[in-house]
C-alpha cells in the first residue's frame, strides 16, 4: 500500500511513530540497534544521512551546514527496520578524557566510518585506527548483556565516500591501500585480527550508498539467514531471476535471494519504487481521506499483518490461534486460486519490459515490498506467483513478529509454496 | 530529403534560451528547424534565405527573453516573420513563448507576462488589416524549471495533429465504455500530452506534466539497465492505472477507480480500442502524407 502519512513522516526527523508497529516498550526501547556515523569533518556524514533517509536530493546536499554537535535521529518512521543514526561531529574529539563517551558506545551495533576519498585520506585512515583502538581497549565492542556473557560483536563498516569520479579500477586501488593501511595500523597494537572490517566505495551520486546502506542494515538483521533461505525459496518456485525485499521509502534491501546483485538491476528495482509511489501519489490525492466499504475478506488494507501487530501484547495467548488463522487464510487464497479468482487485492505493479522480462511488485505491508525480476514466460502464470508472494509474506511476518518473544525458532521458516510441476 | 516536408521553426535571438528549451526533444515527421540566434544569422533569414526558410512552415515559434527589455528588435524580427509568413505559409500559427519567467519574482510574475502579451498583441493587431489572412497566435509564459513549457508544448503538438476534435471525442468514449476515471494520449517520444478524457473532475492540474515526468525518467531507468520500457500496471487500493503503447507514435493512461473491473477486461479494451484508433488516425490523416500522424 502506498501509505501517504508514512511518506510524510518521513520528513519529520525525531518524530515519534504513531504506528501501533512502532510501539514504544521499555523491551524494544533496549534492543533498538544504533548505529554510529563517525569520520572526519567534512567528510559527508550529514550528506549520507539525508541522502538515503531524507530523500534529500543529491545536488541539494551542498546546501547543508556542518554538524556541530552530536545528534540523534530516529530512523523508525521511515523505516521497517527499527534503529538509531548518531552522528557523531568531525571535530569533536572523544578521546579526551572528559568525554562521556560510554553512553555513546552504549548499545552501538554498527560503526560507519566515513573516509572522504578526496581528502585527507591519511588522516582519515589514522583516525579510523585510533577509534578503533580506543574502543577496544575500553571494551565497548562488546554489546549485550556482560554478565550472562551473550555479547554480540561491533560491526565496522568503512564507507570509502565521494568516489564518483574514480573508475572501477581506481576504486579497487584506494580501497585495497586504504585496508593495506588500515591493517599495518592496527597490527601496533596487535589488533589486526581482532575486528573484521567492511569496506565499501560510495558516492551520493549514484546508487552504491544505499546499496551500502543495504548490507550494513543487513547485518543488523537477526533473521538474515532465515530471510535469504525464504527467498531462495521462492526464487526457485516461482522461477524468478532476481528478488529484492525493499524497505520501500529508504530503498534500501532489507533482503536477496543469494544470487549476486546486479547493480542495474538494484538500480531498476530501486527506480521502479521510486515510480509507482510518486504516480500513485498523483492519483490518489483526495480519496485518501474516504473510507471505502470494505470486505473483510477483500484484502485491500494490508490486514493480516497489522493486525497481528496490533495484538502483539496478547500475542502469546493468541499464539495458536493466530496460527490457524493463517492456515485458513492459505486455504481461502488456495481455494479460491483453484477458482481461478482474481486474488490479488493487495498492491501490486506490473511492468513488462522489452527484453521479455517482468518486473513485479508485490506490497508486504506499510513498509516492506517484493519487487523481482521474472521472464515474462514465467509471468503468464500469474495466480501462481500471486499464491506463493502472499505465503512469502505471510511467513515473514511471523518471523519478524514472533522473534519479538523469541519464538522465531519454533515457527520461523514453516511455509508453503507451490510450482508449476507440484501443481501439475 | 522530401522538399515539401512541413516544418517547426523555432525562432528568438541568442540567450534567449532556444536551446535549453529543446530538451524537450521530439522526433516528429516534422523538420525542425532551430534558426541560430545570433543577430547575423536572423538577418540572413529574413534576406537571403527568406522564401527557403518560411516556406511549408506549419508552426512558427517565437521566443522572447522575459528579461531583455529591449524588445524593439524582437517585435521587429517578428514582424518580419509574420510578413514572410503570411506570403509563404499562409496557414502557419504562431506561438510566442515568454521564456525564463522563473527569473521573475514570483509575486510580479503574472502581470509581466500579462503585460508583455499584451505588447505583443497589441504590436500584431497592426497588421491585421494589411494581411489577407487573420493571424493565428498565441502566448504562454514559459520557464524551464516547471510545468508552464510542458503545457506550451503540449498545446503546440495538439495544434498540429489534423482533427483533433474528432479523435477527442473518441477518447472520450474510450473513456466511458472502460468505465474509466481517466484516460490521457500522450505524444511517444516526448511523453507530451495530446489529448485526455475525465470522468470527474481532479483538484491537481499539472498531474499530466507530473506522470509524464515519472515515465519519461523511468524510461531512461529502463534503457539504462538495456531492458527498454514496453508496458505498466499498477494496482492500489485507489486505483488501476495501465500504460501501454497505443498508436504508432502514442501511449495511452487509462486510470480505472473501480476494483470490481479485472485487469484483464481493461487490457482487452486497450487492445481493442488500439486498432480502432489506427484506422481512425489513418483516416483523419486523409491524403496529407505529412500530417502529425499519432
């Protein structure tokens, strides 16, 4: 569903959801992953913000003043994952000693490095070593719970930024020096096999931030395996090439299949989104607002979903029966595939392409959209398709949900899909 | 090259932004001749070349440089136009553009381009009883950074498409057989609008200028990635919209707000009402081998 109110959240930057999914609990409060964006001055911490979470136009970026203190920004309006960006300012200097600087390592999955490819790279580097340095010796790597020992590891993610006028080879070059360098450093101290650190080049310009966006959240993801596995899946079933589980206003991937990425077919998926939402803004100005009859059966308001999130508190009661209820629905949409209905109220979009390939749309709910690439041969089958994104997304929601009180396990990657030999 | 292929002639002195303008590029089976600004260049046009230059022009476009108060020199070139004109292409229109009006205080806008349409028109009432036939123009106020030149172009396709009112009243009951809200024509290469229908009335405007905006760039998406654009559905809990090639040199928009209609009965409609409009365009293009044929 193209949620408009969501859209413009979207532009609020600490404004508190009023989703019932977003529900603040003192249990999520804890969990809630931050992720902190360090790097010199200047070196387009701010930018990259903006870019992937504002929709801020990339041109428009030179307008933005420097960043003179810490600050927090809430990113759970506008997106499906819930987590905190602290920016942490060029200048200040944290290893003074004055510095509180436990409250802000405090529950930081994820440090981003950012190393502006045009400046100061020496520096930039330097800096990278001695903060990774200062967190190890003051333990803050190690996030979780410290007296049952379930700690989870830091994540370092180095964003090699403003590579848009490098080649690909010159690309690979910084990046292979700029980690030759940043081992040599870390070995004074014997810290060079402590800390696995991920680079990646980027640049507003183009795509490649958000695609770095994408796997730094990915990791943040408990459930990744489990996520990847229910694609491949489905990949394999309904014979697609490429799928991409999008959180639909940051773009960023929250999943694949295993398959490698493309970056033109990123870029297209990516686009795609971008399209149906600014032309479904268009024509559904004025008829947000009336309240359409709607029948209970007819899912055109993503209902399922939201509603089991709405009862997330007795979910534990309700556990069993949310379960059956799911069974029934299968066999409602299968009952009604084999009627050859019509069954696709959720929204969808379709677009055929000339090289004889199908780009699909399937929404999951407010925040989450499939969007694949399938041979249009494969695409005649449509009710098919239809049948296995809506058990796809059934599946999904019981992961994300049911993770909540840990009961992921139990029910995780139980779902059902259907190819055209079994249907034969 | 055919010697009596029609043309666009595009006229305005330099700087007046010509040029940009044409971003909005349009491969038509039509010549378009963008006349050099500089003051040499204009003179030769009204000299040397005049009867090679006016000749078989079906539209003249005339652009002015909101900014430039010396105007003297470009009613002058207009006159000289309107009298080439008027001898060689009597049946041609003429639009003037009142270009760069973002350059203008917004508050002022208005009345400047008001005023200097009215200097226009008022320097062209002259000559209305010295010409045989009744001058066809028109002005818009134009700027490159918002919808007023997609508007003016749009206008300018629909000028040249040869009746036009006929195929107008066709879509319209396209429209009311698919049971449709919407259903807008738009020009293939440029995505400019020729002509839509409405079922009820919408508060925005410029939604055609905005769509076309979101196809033609994600068009250029598709090309990018060597998988070029054919066809689009998108289906909301508002609306079904379809886009799909129509007629040789068109797309078709049909927007459907009731969701008891399958998608499969509007793209059987589209399919049909494709091969009506073909005949139809064929028709409506007569003999004229170099009508804008849609």
């Amino acid at each position: 569903m193209v949620d408009l109110d969501a859209f413009d959240n979207l532009y609020g930057e600490t404004k508190q959801s009023e989703n019932p999914f977003r529900q603040q609990s003192e249990f999520e409060e804890e969990k809630t992953p931050k992720i902190l964006l360090m790097g010199l001055k200047k070196s387009g911490k701010t930018s990259i913000k903006h870019v992937v979470f504002y929709k801020m136009p990339p041109n428009k970026t030179i307008e933005l003043e420097s960043t003179p203190t810490l600050v927090q920004s809430d990113i759970s309006n506008s997106s499906f994952i819930k987590f905190q960006i602290w920016e942490f300012p060029g200048q200040l200097d944290f290893f003074d000693s004055t510095f509180d600087s436990i409250g802000i390592f405090d529950n930081c999955q994820t440090i981003i490095y950012v190393i502006d490819s045009q400046e100061e790279v020496p520096e930039s580097v330097s800096n990278l070593a001695k903060t990774i340095h200062h967190i190890h010796k003051n333990n803050y790597h190690k996030i979780g719970n410290k007296q049952d020992e379930k700690t989870i590891e830091m994540n370092f993610e180095v964003f090699i930024h403003k590579v848009e006028r490098l080649t690909d080879e010159g690309k690979n070059d910084l990046q292979n020096d700029i980690e030759q360098r940043v081992l040599e450093l870390l070995s004074e101290n014997n810290l060079e096999n402590e800390f696995e650190i991920r680079y990646y080049c980027t640049s507003i310009y183009d795509y490649s931030i958000f695609q770095a966006f994408s796997k730094v959240i990915q990791r943040l993801i408990p459930q990744y395996a489990t996520l990847e596995n229910l694609l491949d899946q489905l990949v394999k079933n309904s014979k697609i090439e490429k799928v991409f589980l999008f959180d639909v206003l940051s773009r960023i991937y929250v999943a694949t299949d295993s398959s490698p990425v493309e970056d033109d077919v990123y870029e297209l998926c990516s686009e795609f989104i971008t399209m149906i939402f600014d032309f479904s803004n268009v024509y559904s100005v004025g008829k947000i607002q009336t309240n359409k009859p709607i029948k209970s059966q007819d899912s055109w308001i993503s209902n399922t979903f939201d509603n089991d999130i709405n009862n997330e508190i007795d979910l534990e009661i309700d556990l069993d029966q949310n379960i059956q209820k799911n069974q029934s629905n299968s066999n409602n949409t299968n009952k009604s595939n084999k009627s050859s209905q019509v069954i696709n109220e959720r929204n969808s979009a379709v677009v055929k392409l000339q090289t004889k390939n199908v780009l699909y749309f399937y929404e999951v709910n407010d925040y989450l959209s499939l969007v694949c690439l399938i041979p249009e041969k494969d695409f005649d089958f449509q009710g098919l398709i239809v049948y296995n994104f809506e058990n796809f997304r059934q599946a999904i929601s019981q992961i994300f949900k049911l993770d909540h009180i840990n009961l992921f396990k139990r029910f995780g990657s139980k779902f059902d899909l259907v190819n055209r030999e079994k249907l034969k | 090259m055919n010697p009596t292929k029609r043309k666009i002639l595009l006229i305005g002195r330099s700087g007046s932004g010509k040029t940009s303008m044409r971003s909005i590029s349009w491969e038509f089976n039509f010549k378009f001749m963008d006349c050099g600004g500089q003051d040499s260049y204009l003179e030769n046009f009204f000299g040397s070349q005049r009867d090679r230059v006016f000749r078989n022009v079906e539209v003249l476009i005339y652009v002015f440089d909101v900014t430039r108060k010396d105007t003297e020199k470009d009613l002058n070139y207009l006159e000289s136009s309107v009298f080439a004109l008027s001898e060689f292409s009597p049946e041609s229109k003429i639009f003037c553009l009142i270009h760069k009006v973002d350059l203008i205080p917004e508050e002022e806008r208005e009345n400047v381009i008001e005023s200097y349409k009215e200097e226009i028109m008022k320097f062209l009432s002259k000559f209305s009883e010295i010409l045989e036939n009744p001058l066809k123009v028109t002005c818009f106020g134009t700027s490159i950074w918002n919808e007023t030149l997609f508007l003016a172009w749009s206008k300018i396709v629909y000028s040249l498409i040869p009746k036009i009112q006929l195929l107008e009243e066709h879509l319209h009951s396209f429209c009311q057989i698919c049971d449709a809200e919407e259903v807008v024509l738009f020009e293939r290469s440029t995505f400019l609008v020729i002509s839509a229908s409405s079922s009820k009335t919408y508060q925005d405007i410029h939604r055609f200028e905005k769509i076309s905006k979101f196809i033609k760039h994600f068009k250029l998406s598709c090309n990018k990635a060597h998988s070029p654009f054919q066809s689009m559905e998108i289906r909301n809990r508002f609306f079904t919209a379809f886009v799909d090639s129509f007629t040789a040199n068109s797309y078709i928009l049909v927007i459907i707000s009731d969701p008891q209609i399958e998608n499969a009965a509007i793209s059987l409609n589209i399919q049909v009402a494709r091969n009506h409009f073909e005949n139809l365009v064929q028709k409506t293009r007569g003999n004229d081998d170099n009508a804008l044929v849609i």
